[in-house]
C-alpha cells in the first residue's frame, strides 16, 4: 500500500485505515515475534473487552557485543519490561503492539489527530505508540502489557553507538510537550494549564540539580527536557487544553 507522505505515524494510519480485521498488530522487519503471538493476543483481547492495547516484552539481539550502557536505555530499544508486574499499565512499546482498529476509527471519528510527528527518515522523535495508549485510555479502554507475549528485537550495530543513543534522548525530550499533557490529563489533573506546566517545569528542574550530584538521568534529555519546556511553554499548554477538549466531546 502507497503512502507518500512520510513519518512513522502516518504510515501506521496507512495501515489502520487499509486494514481489513479488528485486531492489528504492530510488527517492524526487525521484530521477530515468538510463534504463538498472534494467538496469545487473540485470545487476550477476545476474553477482555475493556482492554483497548496490548504489548509484549522485547529480547535484544544484536551481531556484535552490546554495550553496557545499553541495559540503561533498553526501553529505548523496545527491550526488556516497560513495567515490572505487567497486568494493566500505562502504556506499551510499539514493537508487538496489538489494537482494536475500531477504537482507533471511533477516535478518528471524534476528531483525534496527533499531536506528534513521530519517526521521519533520519530524525529519531518518536512517541506515537505512548500517544496511541493515552487516546485509547482517553476512549475508555485499558492497556494491558502481557509477559507471554515475547519478542526479538534485532538492534544493528549503528544503533548501538553513543552519537545514536544521544539522538534518541534528544527524540524522547521532544515528546515531553505531548506525553506529558497526555498524562496529566488521563490521570484527571483539573490545574490550569498553566500551573501545570509551572509544576512540570520545576520538577524536571529539580531532577536535573540532583542528577548533577547523583548521576542517574541522561544529561542530553534532562538538558532538552528543560530547554524545551522553556521555550515552549504555549505550545506545553496548548496541547493540555486540545487534549481536555477531546476527552470532553
């Protein structure tokens, strides 16, 4: 199927809008599912009608020696468990997700367009799978991440340098004017949109002045994050208001 405009996230509409099934899953060339998948997923959405979005757990596979910082950024790679305990959570990686096309036409239908541009050709911004979690929460479906769905994800060599890994924190930090008020307004904060952005701004802040001390965040997204919520802080509360607008209509 042709699409010509690019980015990730309208290839992905492409899809949704051709497909022919209720039930479409997300799957990469460099995804390599486990042969019982695509049962396993069919059986959870069909025995659980309130779940919306169902995802898996990923395993690096790689042709050289991984790096050690890798095992700190492997959520970044769709690696390993998003959340711990699974069950229902907030969001699951893109790789393997699983969705009920007719939530995604109903939202379409109520007038959701995305807020992100998601991956296009070089640029590493990313987020439209957490985007997708927060809509289906915000259509009043759950999330659900399964740990016996199991996947390989193939992480090429040029994957695995520093210069990528930094595109990444930087890609992420992007996604911070979007996710964020997402997240605040699926968990119901009712602050103006302002004082929200007033809070968000001071903890990231304070998580940078302790990183100083105690490293345990990137630097490249603690310093993105901050300069990003600085200079766009209409665009932060913006997005607040669209996304309250939608959840309300």
């Amino acid at each position: 199927v042709d699409e010509f405009s690019p980015g990730l996230s309208i290839a992905r509409h492409k899809g949704f809008e051709t497909s022919s099934y209720e039930y479409m899953l997300l799957c990469d060339d460099d995804n390599w599912l486990e042969n019982d998948y695509v049962e396993t997923a069919f059986n959870l959405l069909e025995k659980n009608e309130d779940i919306g979005i169902i995802g898996g757990v990923g395993e690096a596979v790689a042709e050289t020696k991984i790096p050690d910082w890798f095992w700190q950024k492997q959520n970044a790679y769709a690696v390993g468990k998003l959340f711990s305990t699974g069950g229902y959570v907030k969001y699951v990686y893109g790789a393997g997700m699983v969705l009920r096309k007719s939530v995604y036409m109903a939202a379409l239908n109520k007038g959701f367009v995305s807020l992100l541009s998601d991956r296009k050709g070089k640029e590493l911004s990313s987020g439209g799978d957490i985007e997708l979690c927060y809509i289906y929460q915000l259509m009043g479906y759950k999330i659900f991440q399964s740990d016996n769905l199991k996947f390989k994800h193939f992480v090429s060599d040029s994957k695995l340098t520093s210069e990528y890994k930094n595109k990444i924190n930087k890609g992420f930090a992007k996604t911070i004017l979007v996710l964020r008020p997402y997240d605040l307004v699926v968990n119901k904060r009712n602050e103006s949109a302002h004082s929200l952005w007033f809070k968000e701004y001071c903890y990231i802040a304070r998580e940078a002045i302790t990183n100083l001390f105690h490293p345990k965040e990137d630097w490249t997204y603690l310093k993105s994050s901050l300069k990003l919520m600085l200079t766009h802080r209409k665009e932060f509360c913006k997005n607040i208001i669209a996304i309250r607008t939608f959840a309300a209509y």
